[in-house]
C-alpha cells in the first residue's frame, strides 16, 4: 500500500475538530461519519461502511466531509447521498472514493460517477457530475472541492481552506492537522498579533515574509467572525 493511501487511513480529527475546521454545526460530522440514532430510529453513516462508535475521524474521511459540506452549504439533505458513495466504495475498491480526484477530473471516473448516479437515482441537487454542452463536467460543489485539494498520485494529501489564502494550508502531517502557514499554525501567529508581538517579530521568528504573516491573522478573523 503506498504511503499517501495509507495517509488516507491516518486518525487525524476529533469529530469536533472536524466541525470546527468546516464550520459545520457542533454534532454534523459525527452524524456524516458515524451515524447516529434519533427517536429510536438509526440512521447510517454517509461517509463510514457502518457505524463504529469511534470518535476519531480518519484524514481521508476528513476530506470526504469537506466535500458533503459544500452540498451542505447549498442546502442539500447529505443523507440522500448515501446510495451513491456506497455503490462508488464498492466500485472503485476504495475505502474514501471521494478523496480520489480520478473519479472526477478523468473521463473513466466521470462516467463510473455518471453511471452509479443513475443507478441510484441522484436527486439532480446531488449530482457528482453533470451534462453540459454535451460534456460530462463536475458539478459546482464537486469543483469547488478540487480546486481546494492538493493531490499526489491522485490521492488528497493536503487542503486549502479557504480560496482568499493560498499559502494556508491544512496538512495532516504538519501542524497537527490544523491551518498552518509552513507548517506554523494561523492560530499560534494570531494569538502572538493579539498578544502585541509586531508582524516584523513574528516574521523573522517563523521565517515567514510579513504577507504571510498578514494572511494567518486575517485568515483567523474570518474563521472566528
């Protein structure tokens, strides 16, 4: 197994990290990831096979959630996506299909995605790719999420988390899984400007230009606002 699949399986989050890093309500990714029971009814996880009761979130689960978030943002039932991510587990033979960009830049993986959505019934809202002008394409959240994933051998292996700031980046290998500029945390960098450090200080502290200093601190404004 190569080193970025088997990165894939690393327990990297707490399910409420999860949420605070997509800025999804408290509980959402514990629900997505491991199900959940309500008025004596359970209900299966979207992104595991089946519920394990475990708390920690793999990366690659991580990175399968960011991308329900986006459907989410556009007021999509995330449960109804279910059928589809099952059925492409099977298919693909991967654990985390959804943080495998073949399955969506590729015209074999565009049209295995095609294929399962109509095999299941997609809503159209739920689509993973789409018809236009004749193409098989991804669907805007699908896109979205791709520009946002950095790949290596067509595996997800690290996250911009916000388009606004490039260099910042979500890494589970570096900075314990959080938002980081080189490896040095948004969080620690805005906490020193709160503090009083100068953005020269700080600069020449972590090795950073003042721009990348500048971008951390704004980055945590956004985050917290």
């Amino acid at each position: 197994m190569s080193v970025v699949v088997d990165l894939l399986a690393r327990p990297t989050y707490t399910m409420s990290q999860v949420d605070r890093l997509l800025g999804l309500r408290p509980g959402t990714a514990r629900r997505w990831i491991d199900g959940y029971t309500r008025n004596g009814r359970s209900y299966d996880p979207v992104v595991r096979q089946r519920h394990t009761g475990e708390d920690l979130a793999t990366w690659g689960e991580f990175v399968e959630t960011r991308l329900l978030a986006g459907y989410r943002n556009a007021g999509v039932p995330i449960i109804n996506m279910r059928p589809a991510i099952a059925k492409l587990r099977g298919e693909t033979r991967s654990q985390y299909p959804l943080a495998l960009s073949a399955n969506f830049v590729t015209p074999h993986g565009k049209e295995l995605v095609q294929r399962i959505q109509e095999q299941v019934g997609l809503q159209s809202e739920l689509l993973l790719v789409v018809m236009r002008s004749g193409q098989l394409v991804m669907a805007d959240p699908v896109e979205i999420f791709v520009n946002a994933v950095e790949f290596t051998n067509g595996t997800a292996v690290r996250m911009r988390p916000d388009p606004k700031f490039p260099e910042i980046k979500i890494d589970p290998l570096r900075a314990f899984g959080e938002p980081s500029v080189r490896a040095v945390p948004t969080e620690v960098i805005a906490e020193q400007v709160r503090a009083g450090d100068s953005e020269e200080l700080i600069s020449e502290l972590y090795e950073l230009s003042p721009e990348q200093v500048r971008a951390a601190v704004l980055f945590e404004k956004r985050r917290s606002a």
